[in-house]
C-alpha cells in the first residue's frame, strides 16, 4: 500500500518538529555542574550562570553575565592547553533593592559581584557613569531596602571603616546634621530632610565623582524625650576599585578583551587538572578535581570563605526537570567517588501549578570513604540537602550497624584528616559540647591520657598509645553502641620541655537523630517510602509557582520563581553555617604600643602550626609547633590581624593599640547579652582595657541621657525600649571616655501557612465551597496578618487574625463562582485547585421547559388535523 502525499507531509512534519524540538532542548538545557569523564558531556563544554551557582544571574529577567568554556582533547585529557579556558563577562542592568532609587549596572566577575555603573535610571546621579568603560570595577558591598531606626549620637556603620553618625536633630524635628567618617576621620557632613537621599561621592582613579554611598533618610522624628531618624535604603560599594587592562593576568587568565561591553579572558599557560587538587583559575574560581583515576571536576563555590551562600540548582523553564548532585550543589555530593545519592523531579507542570504527587524526591545511602582512609567506609544519604551519616559497615572500629533501617539519620558533625597538635591540658573542641581533654603523657612517652566532656562535665576517659584510635560510644534511640566519635591519635611525644600528642583523623556523628516514618510530612513533601537502602517522598498537595516567590519545599530547600510571564525558577538551599574549618586568633583585643605580644592560631582549640599572620597587612611570619607567633606594635591605632593557611578559612581579628600613657586610663564597654531584644534588661560593665579588671564609679551615658553609674562590680543594668542603634558612652574622672554601639533588635510576628483544604473539590455553578489554612506565628511577638483568598489571582476575600506567639489557628472561608471552570485558590503560600460544573437545571426550570415542549407538541398537531 503507497502512503497518501498528505501522509507523507504529515510525517515530514512530525520529524522535522521532532528535530527541531530536540535542537532547541539542547540549547535550552544549561548543562551540568559536573564535568565526568563517564557521562556523555561534551569536550567544549560552557558552564554559565544557569548550572554553575558562583555566576551572578538575574532571575527575573533572565540575563547572566558570566561563562566559562573548555576545550579537551580526550576523556584522559588532565592538561588544559593554552587558550582552552575562556571566560566572558558582560555588565547587565538590575534593580536596586529600593525599587524608588532604579538601576544600576552589575557584572560577574571571577564569580563575585561587582558594580558597573550607574545608567539614565539610576535616581540619584544626574548623568550615565560607567566604570567598566575605564576598566574599572567595584565591589557591591551593601544594597537593601531594610528600614531601621537610630537615635542621636548612634552611628550606622557601614562597611570599609565608614560610619555616617547621626549628630543632631534641629529644634524642628525637619532636618538632621549627619557626619561620614572613615576609619575615624571625618570626611564628609551633610544636612538631611525626611524622604531624602544622603550620597557621598569619591573619586575611583580616573572616574571623577562616583557615588559609592547612598542612604535614603525615609523619616525624621523629633519627641520629648527621643529623637530619631529612621533609614530605609542603603547602598555602598567599595572604593578600593579593580582596574583591568588589555594584558593584566589575574591567576591563570589574561585579559585579552576590555570595553564598556565585555570582558574577555584565555589562560596564557597549560592548567594540570592534577587528581585530588582544587586548582585556582582566577580570584575565587577554582576547580576542584576528583581524587579519581576518572578525570572529574567542576567550578565550586567556597564555603571555606566566611559568608551566606546561595547554592542553586539548574536554572529552568522547561514544565519538568530533575535535579541530581550533579545540576544541583546544595545536594550532597562526593567528587573524588562520584557519590551522589538525592534527586528531585519535578514529573509534570500544568501552567504554574505542580499537582498533588507530581514533585518526587528519593535518596539511597551509599558507602563513602572516611577522609581518614585508613578507617575505611561509612554509610552516607543526602537528606533534604544535609549529610547524614545512615550506618557503619565492618570497618577498622566497629561491626556492621545500620541506622537507616531503624528509620533514624544523624547529621556527619566532623569528617576530618588534618593533622593538629595538642599539648597536655588542652582540649580538641569537637561540636554539640563535646572536648576531649589530653589530660597527661605518661612518663615512658608512649602512652597518653584522654578525658571526654559534654559542656564541661566528664563522661568517658581512655588512655591510648601512638597510631591508635579512640572511639566513644552511645544508644541513639534503637541503635545500640553506635560510635559517635571516633578519633585517631597518631603519634604521642614527651620531651625534656614539652610534652604532646598529634592527631591525624577525626570523625563525629550528631547523638540528635532525625526519625523519618512513612507519612512524615517534612514541608509540603510526605513520605511514601523508607527502608535500609532508601527514602522516598513527593508532595500531598498541588505546589504553585506565583511570580516573584520564594516557595518552602522541605527541610532548608526552596523554590525561587522569577517575577516575570516566563515560569522561570530554580531550587536553592542558603548556607549561613559559619565554616566548620575556621580559623582562630587568639590574643588580646587592647595592645600597648611597643610591648610585645603572643599570637596564637588555632582550629577546634588546637593550635595550627605553619599559619601565616598578618598585623595591619603585613606578614608577622609561621606560627611555630605550638601555633604560636610575637610580635611588637609600633603605632597607635585600630588594625586588622589576620591567619590563613591552606585547607582552612581565614580568621580575621580587630585590635586597638594604645600609647603607654594610656593603660591605667582605657576603659572598654561591653554589654550583656550578647543580642538585644525590645524590652531586654542589660548589664553594661566598664573594664581596664588592659587587665580587664572592673571600674567602678563610671558614669554611663545612653543616647546622651545620664542612666547612673557603675557598681562595685563595674556593671549597671538598664532595661531597653526602643528598638534601633543607641550609643552608649561613658566619663569619669582620671579615664578616657569610651562608646558602644548597641543594636536593639525589634521583637516581629512572623506567619506560616500550612493545610489548605477546600471541601468539595467538585461543586456545580453557584454552589459553595470551604477553604480552610492554618496560620501559625512563628515570630517573637503577638502580631495581626491579614489572611487573604486569592480566586485566579484575584483577592476576593479576607480575614484578620491576632496570634500570640507560636499560637496557630484555623481560618475559614466560604466562596461561590457562577461560570463553570477550574479555578485556582490561594492564600498565603498555599494554594489549590477545585472545578465548577455546569451544574443540573432546578426542578421549577426543568417541569417550565417539558411544560413549553408539550405545548408546542399539541399546536403542532392541532395545526396538522386542522
């Protein structure tokens, strides 16, 4: 049988759609984080803002600014040829966080954040000022629209040493007298009504008259007692500038384009991806290479570095999408084996709406290598984007133990082969409490005595010899005799001086376990599978993806959608956990000039040998065996001390140092405790800056206002009100006055949405419906929200509800639409679906219509016999 003209167009036009469908998939698709020799990527292969995290994106409109392109000969290829790394950035235009103030232009560049220039809608210049067009760069260091109150005498302290100070309010509450210092020097005043802008500008090299502060006086208030301003809107970048030209190399990369448009680099030398290494590309790209016969690597963020992080997932606008460890860095993920164990699909979008079952999570525990190898393995599973530690197989300390199957996860604490030195009477800081105290080396120096405490108080000893392994144990719910710490004391020294151990190896578990049950709802996901190899979920309710919406999914997992038409959104986890290898300085924060001082490094309270230390920018020198360094200030005044060493983050520390003249007479204020809430009773102490001995006497001043003077004890105590910056100062005879600045910290109500229910599902037109949502506070205070129902994006009804604090409540609605259709229902961050029908005629309706067709019927025939 011939196949008809119009079938064979018919079929010519599937195939040709088929193809084009699957040409503009790949042009769409970002890719993945990880390059694997084992998977089927490309030997060009690009990353960009879309799959690596570290480039700066902007959702709402799309538009990145970063990429990076490799070129490799083969599969084995670990050498990456002249020329075959290239990275582009080009500036693109983004908001202000105070949406009042415009635009601005913002580049990536070596995957940080960086100001442009100001473009026409930019409020607060008058004309376009573009910074990269004279190869120039600033960092954005502040933007946000926070609103926040501060009294006379306060200073808001921005960053680089700059503070504006807010000196005085004129008699008529209208204007405020404003001073910017920087480092203490003044170096700009200015005299600011309400709803105005205060901007200091400063020259950038060639750059004449850049704005780089910009701070929005939103109200002036002026009372009997309290005069305050109050601050919504800040913007800052720094004023120490990159300059970039044709020919600079920054790392590996030379620039080889530089215009108002595009930066454009190529590596000038052969880069190795040697096995095991993180390989600095350029500031803070780096790449980090498997420790694997299979080449493996990708561009990584470093959470070593102090900071908030947002590690995204591919960037999507397909109506599904699986996110793997592979697409997704918040997800736990294993370089050097190629262990990843989570993913999340997302099975089918309908419009904006993922219905109920149609988001799946599942994750399976596989076996990883401790970073002590000599261990062996352990059992791991990602679970909701943290690690967790499932269970033991036979290994060099304990049997086989599963925790999985007891439905129990504990969170991997310390993971760790660092080698540190600890000298008897020093402790190993370990987290949740935990130290283990090197108590005493036996007099033959082959042995050494261990104690474990938990927030100071003695559970366990042991005594332990060279290249050996302590281990604790504890009952974690069902799981019997689990270790929870384990450590490996490699070898043990007692010389005629000094005596010390040094340990190579630490390993700890969380004794706080997460029990995970079938029908465990964590978020909007519930629990539809666990067992000793697995944990699956997906969602009990349908999920929608409002605009310019950050959507909660479960654990520290969020949905972030674009403001735009386009459904554009990525999943992303925040990380604000301060570095686990973080280093620390220990000395003390008042120095006298010309008298020497004992710097000490240390991580988890032992001390780090070859540390470099700076004082003020300057290399002091290594930190000894002991983690310990000295030096003498030669000059007055407020420095930065700083310690790096590689595989650990950086510890900064500011001290004063002071004339000699000045020791008996240097007060320091310290306030308790450590956060302020409103309403909070305080305790201020003055003490010798040098001694920290307490003063008596002190009279203590609080935003200019006498509040008594100090005990016996050196302390008084004063209860705050007024949430915002107040200064405290302090004067007595014979001392130097001193001054804190203390944030108040205004107690909020926060609310939570969860249950939505709308009974029935299925109503005809003009019949009711019920939709119900608990409203919990999760805030600090008592607070009112305005609970609304949005019908098809229209808010059609609402409610007010005054919740205590973790108080939850019921709120119910009832609504009724007359047009048969889906209707979409939302409140809150909930929302849901129900569908009108056509509905049936009433019975008055129905006998009228057979009462007019029998009527009729009857003319007909009479009209017939007739």
């Amino acid at each position: 049988m011939k196949t008809s003209i119009h079938a064979k167009h018919i079929l010519i036009s599937l195939i040709l759609i088929s193809l084009i469908c699957t040409v503009a998939s790949a042009q769409e698709s970002t890719g993945d984080r990880i390059w694997d020799a084992d998977a089927d990527v490309s030997l060009e292969y690009t990353w960009t803002a879309q799959s690596y995290s570290g480039f700066y994106y902007d959702l709402d409109s799309g538009i990145s600014s970063e990429t990076l392109t490799i070129n490799l000969d083969s599969r084995t290829d670990r050498s990456i040829g002249d020329g075959d790394l290239v990275y582009s950035t080009k500036p693109i235009e983004t908001d202000f966080e105070r949406n009042e103030w415009g635009s601005y232009q913002v580049i990536g560049f070596m995957a940080e954040r960086y100001f442009a220039g100001y473009t026409d809608n930019s409020s607060f210049v008058n004309d376009d000022v573009s910074l990269i067009s004279d190869g120039k760069l600033a960092k954005v260091l502040t933007d946000n629209d926070d609103k926040k109150s501060f009294y006379t005498g306060s200073s808001l302290v921005l960053e680089e040493g700059y503070k504006l100070d807010i000196v005085e309010l004129d008699v008529d509450g209208n204007k405020v007298l404003v001073s910017l210092t920087k480092d203490g020097e003044q170096v700009d005043t200015g005299i600011l009504t309400s709803r105005a802008d205060y901007v200091y500008e400063k020259d950038l090299g060639s750059a004449e008259n850049i704005p780089v502060i910009a701070v929005h006086f939103a109200e002036i208030f002026r009372g009997t007692e309290t005069n305050a301003v109050f601050v919504q809107g800040i913007f800052q970048i720094s004023d120490q500038y990159v300059e970039i030209d044709g020919g600079d190399e920054f790392g590996r990369m030379e620039v080889k384009t530089v215009s108002a448009n595009e930066i454009k680099m190529e590596n000038n030398d052969a880069i190795s991806l040697s096995r095991g290494k993180t390989v600095n590309i350029m500031g803070n790209l780096k790449f980090i290479v498997a420790d694997d016969d299979t080449l493996r690597f990708a561009p990584f963020v470093d959470l070593t570095v102090p900071g908030t992080y947002e590690l995204r997932g591919t960037i999507t606008e397909d109506e599904n999408m699986t996110w793997t460890p592979l697409n997704f860095e918040g997800f736990y993920y294993n370089i050097d084996e190629g262990i990843g164990t989570e993913s999340l699909e997302v099975v089918s979008l309908d419009g904006r709406t993922i219905e109920d079952g149609d988001l799946v999570y599942s994750t399976v525990a596989e076996e990883v290598s401790f970073e002590y190898g000599q261990w062996g393995k352990f059992l791991v599973v990602g679970f909701m984007a943290d690690k967790y530690f499932a269970g033991y197989p036979d290994n060099r300390f304990t049997d086989d133990v599963s925790m999985l199957s007891e439905g129990q996860l504990s969170k991997v604490l310390i993971d760790d082969d660092k080698k540190s030195t600890v000298v008897p009477g020093s402790s190993l800081v370990l987290e949740e409490g935990y130290e283990i105290e090197v108590v005493e080396v036996d007099i033959s120096g082959d042995k050494v005595l261990v104690s474990l405490t938990k927030n100071g108080k003695e559970i366990d000893s042991a005594v332990t010899k060279s290249n050996a392994d302590v281990v604790f144990e504890m009952d974690l719910g069902s799981a019997d005799n689990m270790p929870i710490i384990v450590v490996h004391f490699a070898e043990i020294f007692r010389g005629t001086e000094t005596n010390a151990v040094f340990v190579e190896g630490m390993f700890q578990i969380s004794e706080k376990f997460v029990k995970v049950n079938n029908g465990d709802t964590y978020g909007k996901l519930e629990v539809t599978s666990i067992n000793a190899d697995s944990i699956e979920m997906e969602n009990e309710d349908s999920i929608t993806l409002s605009r310019d919406k950050t959507i909660p999914i479960m654990g520290d997992i969020s949905f972030k959608v674009a403001d735009s038409s386009t459904i554009r959104y990525y999943p992303f986890v925040t990380s604000t956990t301060p570095p686990s290898r973080a280093l620390s300085i220990e000395m003390p924060s008042v120095l006298v000039q010309g008298d020497a001082i004992d710097i000490k490094v240390t991580f988890r309270g032992a001390a780090v040998s070859e540390a470099l230390v700076e004082f003020d920018g300057d290399e002091v020198g290594l930190t000894s065996s002991e983690g310990m360094i000295s030096y003498r200030p030669t000059s007055m005044g407020t420095f930065s001390v700083s310690a790096e060493k590689e595989g650990f983050a950086a510890a900064d520390k500011e001290v004063e140092v002071i004339s000699p003249d000045d020791v008996t007479r240097k007060v320091v204020i310290e306030v308790s405790p450590e956060t302020v809430n409103k309403g909070d009773t305080i305790t201020i102490s003055t003490i010798k800056a040098i001694g920290a001995d307490p003063i008596s006497g002190v009279h203590v001043f609080y935003d200019g206002v006498s509040i008594g003077n100090t005990s016996e004890q050196g302390t008084l105590s004063f209860k705050v009100t007024d949430p915002g910056v107040h200064k405290i100062t302090s004067e007595a005879e014979g001392l130097l006055n001193a001054e804190f600045d203390l944030e108040v910290i205004d107690l909020e109500p926060a609310f939570e949405y969860s249950n939505l229910v709308i009974t029935p599902s299925e109503v005809g037109a003009g019949d009711a419906v019920t939709v119900m949502v608990d409203v919990i506070n999760t805030g600090a205070d008592v607070g009112s929200v305005n609970v609304e129902l949005t019908i098809n994006g229209e808010v059609v009804d609402s409610r007010t509800a005054i919740l205590d604090v973790d108080e939850k409540r019921t709120v119910e609605f009832t609504h009724t639409e007359s047009e048969a259709g889906e209707y979409l229902v939302q409140v809150g961050t909930e929302s849901g679906t129900y569908t009108v029908t056509s509905g049936i005629p009433s019975l008055g309706i129905f006998i009228s219509v057979i009462i007019l067709v029998s009527a009729a019927f009857v003319a007909m025939r009479y009209r017939k016999e007739n």
